[in-house]
C-alpha cells in the first residue's frame, strides 16, 4: 500500500524511517538522490562507484535514522554527509589497494592468479546469499546490478510501482548485508531467520 508522502518535510521524512516506514525512506530517495548522487561522483569520479557510494549513504541512513538530531542541521545535509563518507570510505579503499599492488609488484603474476581466485570465491558468495533473498527481492537487485536497469525501468519491466522497486531493493540489500556480513563466513545461512 502505497502513500503519497510528498507533502512531509525531510525530517519527517527521516522520523518516519527511524520507525521503517521504508515508503518514506522511498520518498527521501526520490528527493534527494540527485544531489547524492553528484556529490558522490564529484568525489569519486566514477559513475558505478557513485552509485555504491549513494546506496550505501541510504543504507546508514534506514539503519541510523533515529540518530538524526534537527537542532544541528536538515535532514538532507545529514544525508549527504552520510553519502559523502561513504565516497571517501571508498577512495580510501581504492588507494589501500593501490599501495597494496605496488608494494607487491615483484609477484604481480602470482597476484593476478590470487585475484581471480579470490573474486570466484567472493561471487559464490554473493550468488549464495541471493539465493536465500526473498524471490521479489532478488528480482529488484538482479535486474538493478547483473541487469543494469534503473529502478524505473525495473519497475516497468515487471509493471510494480516504483515505490515498491525502492522498497524491495533497500530491503533485499539490507538482508545481504547481514548474510555478507564479517560474521557471515562462520554461521549457515538460514531463510527463516530472515522473514518479515
């Protein structure tokens, strides 16, 4: 069931998600996507890691909402400065990597071999962890990450409303989260432990 939350103020916006309205949660992306979006990229200078950068940014803001504080800002300036340490966590990781390959450069050879071992381990994982998602779920981030739609175009392709695309890919990330977690090598992956 969808609302029209078009009319609430940004802080509203952010009390309602502390309580996980995620269709407010919708709402404030719809809102300010954009500008996370820019700021993200002028940081970054990636499109596909702005990208990362402006769901992550969201995903802190779902699990932290009910630490905003009006008295010290709007609700979309916290916002971006969650996406915006989201964009610098990622450079910092991009130049840890980059240091880590030059310090290693005599065994590049050997590096490459472990790289792409790694990345087949790392995407069983992923492609384990879909598995356990909700089927609706699944669906939105498939068609979003392998498929490379927009959630607009998704929510055409299979004639759901955008708002629920929103809702269900948030979600879907959310449970991956936790399955890809640190912890999530050392305990059995169990559905039932994540439905609603």
């Amino acid at each position: 069931m969808s609302r029209d939350l078009a009319h609430l103020s940004e802080e509203a916006l952010v009390a309602l998600t502390a309580r996980g309205d995620e269709t407010a949660l919708a709402e404030l992306y719809d809102r300010f996507c954009a500008p996370a979006f820019a700021l993200a990229r002028r940081v970054l200078r990636d499109d596909n890691l702005a990208e990362d950068a402006v769901q992550e940014g969201f995903l802190d803001l779902w699990r932290g909402a009910g630490r905003y504080l009006p008295e010290r800002g709007r609700a979309s300036s916290w916002l971006l400065m969650l996406v915006h340490r989201r964009a610098v966590d990622l450079v910092r990781r991009s130049e840890r990597r980059r240091t880590d390959v030059l310090d290693d450069v005599p065994d590049a050879v050997g590096d490459s071999v472990e790289e792409i071992g790694w990345l087949r381990l790392e995407r069983e994982r992923v492609q384990a962890a879909l598995k356990v998602l909700p089927d609706a779920e699944r669906e939105s981030i498939e068609l979003a990450y392998y498929g490379g739609f927009s959630q607009s175009e998704i929510a055409e392709r299979i004639g759901q409303p955008l708002g629920t695309i929103k809702s269900r890919t948030f979600s879907g990330l959310r449970r991956l989260r936790v399955l890809l977690g640190d912890d999530a090598m050392e305990r059995e992956w169990d559905p039932s432990s994540f439905t609603n």
